[in-house]
C-alpha cells in the first residue's frame, strides 16, 4: 500500500524525490539501518520543506519503524505515537492504522498485552473504515496472537461481540493512546523463544 505524500504532478521531480526516499529507506531498513534512518529523515526534512503533513507523517512512521527494527523500542514508541497524530490531522487513516499497529507490536514486546490488544483492536476498527481490506487478515492474526498471551483473568475479561467485529477488551479508565498512556517500559520484555509474534505493517 502506497501512500501519495504529495500531489501527483506530471513532471515534478519532487514528488519521485520523496517517494522515491521513503521507499529506498523501507528497502534497506532491514539491511542497513544507518542509511535508512538517513533517507527517512532527509524524506521529512524534504515534506516539512513543502508543507506535505502526509510525506512527513510517512517518514516518521518509518524512523519509528527503523528504531523498531534496531531494537530502540522507547525511540519507536514515541516517535509511532508522533506519526499517529501527524497523520490523523493530515486525514491519512491507512497511515495512522500503520502507526496504531506499531505501537500495539512494541506494547507486545515489551509484555504490556492488554494494553497491545487495544492498540491493534483500534487499527483494525480503523482499518475497516478506510474501505481497505488488503491487510485485514494481518490484523487480524495480530489480535489473535496478542489475544492468546493475555494471562487468563484478563482475557476473561474480552467480550466476543456479534458480527465481524472480534473481540474487543475494555478496561476502567483507558486512555487513548498519547505520550500519557502506557510507556513500553513498564513491564520488563519476555523471553519467549519460539513463538511467532506479530508483525509490522510495511
């Protein structure tokens, strides 16, 4: 799924300069982390240059993306929860569904599953109202692993409602997220060796 981080001019070399540093930085994210938190950041600078919110919202999901991949889990949360809220006022919902399914997956690693749960739950309500179904089934398989390491008494606490929509958890006093609601470090990272966890969005 690509986002448009600016208006699709014919002959703008601009709009393949953005593009094309957004997409080279996701290419080599997992290979060399230097160069693609290097691209992404001249991506932002780049968007903020021409007042793109959606280019710089993209790229900050990257850098945040690329903190995840480097095991920097503090860095990758707050600069998710950056992009999310950049992206909510560009009206960029796939995007902000990116962001909500990153901060679920550093929640998740990080041993905070109820509060996982509801982050990824948000993504796909979210998700569904874009119209896109591409990854749904992704996001689905998220909930459902996130779902399977609540601890019992907690995911007691899930209740199925009727019709496509999953389980959905609901706790006393939840917060939306924002820089308040739960750090990652709250509870220590579980070694779980062998078991497939969640995975990001491209």
């Amino acid at each position: 799924m690509a986002i448009r981080t600016t208006p699709d001019v014919e002959g703008s070399s601009v709009v393949r300069t953005v593009r094309e540093l957004l997409d080279n930085a996701r290419a080599c994210e997992n290979t060399d982390v230097h160069a693609a938190r290097a691209m992404a950041q001249q991506a932002r600078v780049l968007a903020r240059t021409l007042d793109d919110a959606r280019g710089e919202a993209e790229a900050l999901y990257r850098l945040a993306s690329i903190a995840y991949t480097a095991g920097q889990s503090n860095d990758a949360f707050a600069i998710a929860l950056d992009a999310r809220e950049l992206a909510r006022n560009a009206g960029a919902p796939v995007l902000e569904v990116w962001t909500l399914n990153l901060v679920g997956l550093v929640q998740y690693d990080a041993g905070n599953f109820a509060e996982a749960l509801e982050s990824a739950l948000a993504a796909l309500d979210l998700y569904r109202l874009t119209g896109e179904r591409v990854d749904e089934g992704n996001l689905l398989n998220t909930i459902a692993i996130i779902h399977h390491s609540l601890p019992g008494h907690v995911r007691g606490v899930a209740r199925c409602e009727q019709g496509p929509r999953p389980c959905r958890l609901r706790r006393a006093g939840a917060a939306e997220h924002g820089r308040g609601s739960c750090s990652p470090e709250r509870v220590p990272a579980r070694d779980q060796p062998g078991r497939a966890g969640p995975r990001a969005q491209p």
